[in-house]
C-alpha cells in the first residue's frame, strides 16, 4: 500500500539531520563583527554610494597590458563570426591534429584558452587571482572539467541514469509528471546550452572523484583569497533520478496547494501573499479521503501554525517535514479527478544509497568550505531537476547560514515562478533566523526549456520574452534589495552582463541607503566577459567577483566551445565591449603608453 512507504521529504530531512552533530542542531559559524541578528535590525547612515563610470575606458583597462586587450579583441571578434562558429569543433580537430597536442595547446592559451580559463590547477591560477584581486575583483573558482562525449553517448548515460530500476525492469509505472520524466530527446543536456557545464552519472566513484576535485577547488579558494567562492553543480554529486524524482513531490504538493488556493477564490496571488483559511482547507482535505478529520486537525495547531487561522506555502512545506504526522503519506490529491495518487516510485536499497551519498557529498563540501571560509555558490540548472536542487540548497542554509551566508542558492529569472520562489526564500530566512544568500542571473537553458516543453508536452516554464525575463530579474532584484535594507544577513550577488541591470542595482542601492562597504550587494561576471563593468565596480570599492574557471586545456574544450557561443548570442554587448577596447588602444597609441604596465 502506497500509504506505508515513507515519504521522500520525510527521508532527505532525515538524512540532513543524521548529518548534524545532535538532530535539529545548525553548524557553527564564525560571527562576522558589527553582524546584526534578526530580521528588523537597524541601519547605520552610510556616505553616498560611490559614482561608477563604465564608459571610462582609461580606468575600465587599467589593470590590463596592450597586448591583453589586443588578445581580447581578436577573441571576441572570432567569436562573433557565424562561420568559424559553425565550423569550430571542425577547426579545433584540424588545428590538433596539425600542430600536435603541445603547440595546439600553446595555441589555446595564447588565445581562448587564456582569455576564459585561469589556468590548468591550484597554482598557476594563483597569479591571475591576486591580480584582479589588486585592483578589486575577487573570484569564484570553478572548475571547468567536462567529459567529452559524443551526443549518443550523452543520451545513453541520462536514460540509465534518471530512470528507476522499477521503471526499467517493468515492475513500476512511472507516475511522475511529463516534466520530470526523462526524454530520449533531449538526453544530451548540453544541447542548446551555451555556457553552464553539464555532468552526466557514470557511477559512485566517479561522483566521489567530482567531490574530491571540489574540495580542492575550495581549498585553492581559501587560499588565493578572502571571502573567496566555490561553484558546485549537485548533478555531478550523484545519481540524477533522485533529483527528478524528489523535484516531482515538490511541485504536485505546491500545485496541490494553489488548487486549494483557487478553491477559496485566490488563484493568479504572488504564492507568499496567498493564505488559506485552515477550517475550509481542513474540509477539503477530509472529503478527498487523504486522512480522517482527526489525524488533520493535528497537523493544523497553534505550534505549527501560529494563531492565524491561516496557511501560507510556508505553514504548508513544513507539513511535510519529519516533524507531523503527514510525513508517512505518500500520496498527493489530483483535485482535477478526486483520485490520490502515487508521488514516486519504490527505491531499491542501492538508490536508498546512492541517495543517502549524495547528500553526504553535500555535507562534506559545505563543512569544508567552513572550515577554510569559502562561500559555497550552489549553480542552478534545468527546471525539471531545480526544485529539488533548490530544497536541497535550503536545508543546508539551514544548518550552515547561522551567523552570515556560507551556502548562496542561485534564481534562473528567466523561470515563471522566479519571483514566488525568491521571496518565499527570504521570508522563510527571516522567520527561522537564518542568512539568505542568493545570486540572481538570467539563466542558461531557455532554448533547451521552449523545445523541451513543446517536444513532451507541458507549459513552457520560462517568460514568454526576453523584455519579460529583465522585467522579472529587476523585480526579483528589487525585492532582496529591500529586505537587504532591514537586515545584515541577508546577501545578494547580481551576476549580470548587463549594463542596465548593473544600473538599476547601483541607482537602487543609493536610494535604499546600501553601501558597498557593508557587502551585501555583490556583482558578478564571466571570466574574460565585461570588464569594462567588473573592474570600475572593483575600483570604486563594490565587492566583485569573476566566475574563474580552471582545468587542463583539453579537459575545458567542451567548456570553451560554449563559451565562444555564448559571446555570438549576446552580440549587442560584445558589441559595445569591443568598441570599447579599440577606444582603449587607440589612446595608448596616441598617448605613447603601449608599454602600459599595471601597477
């Protein structure tokens, strides 16, 4: 019977708990001074926020010699051109084969390779990092390794992968939504991504080696610089079934609660405005057979819900938590035909592992990264594994983000339900007393997200336009800066090629008073992408950070080759940027200072 398995929530709480030195205990973090507790916390009168110039190319460049913004331009402007774009990979094999591994790879690193990649490892990053650092850009470390496999290759790996041995044997029906349902189609996630970097399960092993990588990662983090990150993607921690599956529960238990919501004439609410009367959705649950009117109403009391008489999302995600009696359901309502349905399918006692390692994967990493005091920057990735990423995310700000933000979760804006997912984050931080830390961008996946949705059959989860998805990012943006006004805890990275966006924050930030000083406000931009935006924000003393990325030359192709991609979709800002390094050279030659040397 579906209703004595344990339910997923109730077994990843677990989990997160029996990692915790006593059940229920937060990690220990080294308080920051002057650090205020709460929410409400008073704010200090700070100078004006410092004028930025982003058309200065004097100071935009100055911590680059002649022959690196010549670098730059021919980078930028091969990138640009259609037809070396079509041909690269082509034009990457010839060039190997040619000149042999050791001059391809001179080749690389007098070019792509050294205007995007810090270096192969820890050390010979080093010179890089202290650099930018000199003249105000910190970094985020990310180790750029990807497998190089051919597409059917790629497919192969996430069929096995994100299916069930039920599933695969015939033994289990697969009842989750289309959207979390793997597709032969679009089994090479890389395809129509043009700059995050995709892993694919092997086996235990190999998620293990990944880990080990990353606390290298993190150590070389803690040791090139202060307050310094690490980038980590949770599909390369483990199997991604549990990732499908788990994000399947959460979205029918929210679905479930917005039926309810439209039920009691509330639908089209921002999800933290909409509370539900607890006596009508007590009758609801009832009548639908999901427990007796007894075992309900102890879900809903005063130490759950306070004395509102009401529900929000929040009040409803804690329901299924180890903490009630609804963590032994299974089953979720289908409000459209009055059936209870099965939210996931039976693990055998190796995905029970494979499951449980994953997550010790992730406490090993966040402990680590406290240790040598390194901020952990979680990536976002596809919708359809994204809210489980993003709960994952949150039980380990829970236990980690005590005193000031160690573990950031990232928020794709390009996603319908970025803004319902932000801000019940931060309401959430500031009820349980904990540090929200978030890093906003645009996304990486729309094309592959339309033609997923439209190829399988669901609503397109992203903003119908890209006027959309800058309107959703400001309104996201806009929110965390005013919460950021009555709270120190709270931090925001802004990781933004865009010079309005950068704007509307700097402009935003001086009418609410939020001084760079502080570092509540950060920015952040791709390693060899807009400096013209990092390094004047570094200087006028906003914390900034590049996305460095490292790894040997061949094992970063498959990253490069997007990279250079990437540059042709965003063509209106490479524009302007290399109309920017031109101007930049040209005064050199002018002025006589080509043997510009940064000081």
């Amino acid at each position: 019977m579906a209703w004595k398995r344990v339910f997923l929530l109730h077994r990843v709480a677990q989990r997160f708990a029996a990692f915790s030195k006593a059940p229920g205990a937060r990690e220990q973090t080294t308080a920051s001074p002057g650090t205020a507790q709460g929410c409400g916390a008073a704010e200090a009168v700070r100078p004006p926020v410092p004028a930025v110039d982003f058309g200065n190319t004097q100071e935009a460049y100055r911590s680059r010699r002649s022959w690196e913004l010549a670098r730059n331009l021919l980078v930028l402007r091969l990138c640009a051109s259609p037809v070396l774009l079509a041909h690269h990979e082509q034009l990457l094999h010839f060039a190997r084969k040619l000149l042999g591994q050791w001059m391809f790879d001179k080749l690389m690193k007098m070019t792509f390779y050294g205007h995007f990649v810090a270096g192969e490892d820890q050390e010979s990053i080093w010179p890089l990092i202290r650099h930018n650092k000199t003249f105000g850009v910190g970094s985020i470390l990310d180790y750029g390794m990807e497998e190089d496999l051919s597409p059917e290759e790629a497919e192969h790996k996430e069929m096995e992968s994100c299916t069930s041995e039920a599933e695969r044997d015939g033994s289990g029906t697969n009842k989750r939504e289309k959207q979390y349902q793997v597709h032969p189609a679009f089994g090479d996630r890389r395809d129509g991504v043009i700059s995050a970097r995709t892993y694919f399960y092997a086996n235990e092993a190999k998620c293990d080696n990944y880990m080990e990588t990353l606390l290298r990662c993190i150590q070389a983090s803690g040791g090139a610089s202060d307050a310094g990150f690490a980038a980590i993607k949770l599909t390369a921690l483990g199997r991604p079934q549990f990732l499908l599956q788990f994000s399947d529960v959460l979205t029918r238990w929210r679905r479930f609660f917005h039926q309810m919501a439209a039920e009691q004439g509330q639908a089209g609410r921002a999800a933290v405005d909409t509370k539900l009367e607890v006596v009508v959705l007590q009758e609801s649950i009832a009548k639908m057979g999901i427990a007796s009117k007894a075992e309900i109403e102890q879900w809903f009391t005063l130490e759950t819900l306070g004395g509102s008489g009401t529900v929000d999302l929040l009040d409803w995600n804690s329901l299924i938590d180890s903490r009630t009696q609804l963590s032994r359901h299974l089953v979720v309502p289908n409000v459209q035909t009055g059936q209870l349905e099965p939210v996931l399918s039976r693990f055998t006692e190796e995905e029970e592992q494979q499951m449980t390692r994953m997550l010790q994967r992730m406490d090993v990493l966040a402990k680590k990264a406290r240790e040598v005091g390194v901020r952990l920057m979680i990536d976002a990735e596809q919708s359809y594994f994204q809210p489980a990423i993003s709960r994952l995310t949150l039980e380990m700000q829970r236990r980690f983000n005590v005193d000031k933000p160690l573990i950031f979760n990232t928020f794709q804006c390009y996603l319908k339900d970025a803004y319902d997912n932000v801000t019940m984050d931060v309401e959430l931080a500031c009820r349980e007393g904990w540090c929200f830390g978030a890093k906003l961008v645009r996304g990486a996946y729309m094309a592959q997200e339309r033609a997923r949705a439209v190829e399988i059959g669901y609503e397109d989860p992203v903003n119908l336009t890209y006027e959309a998805t800058n309107a959703m990012y400001h309104r996201c943006l806009n929110y965390v800066l005013e919460e950021l006004k009555h709270t120190t805890k709270a931090e925001v990275m802004v990781a933004s090629h865009n010079e309005d966006t950068v704007r509307f924050t700097l402009r935003r930030m001086e009418e609410l008073g939020l001084h760079p000083a502080d570092g509540q406000v950060s920015f952040g931009q791709l390693l060899g992408m807009c400096d013209q935006i990092s390094f004047p924000l570094g200087q006028a003393g906003f914390p900034v950070y590049k996305y460095v990325p490292y790894g040997p030359v061949m094992e970063v192709l498959p990253y490069l080759s997007r990279r250079a991609l990437e540059n042709s979709s965003i063509m209106k800002g490479a524009q302007r940027e290399r109309k920017l390094l031109w101007q930049e050279l040209r005064r050199r030659l002018c002025t006589g200072s080509l043997l510009h040397h940064p000081v």
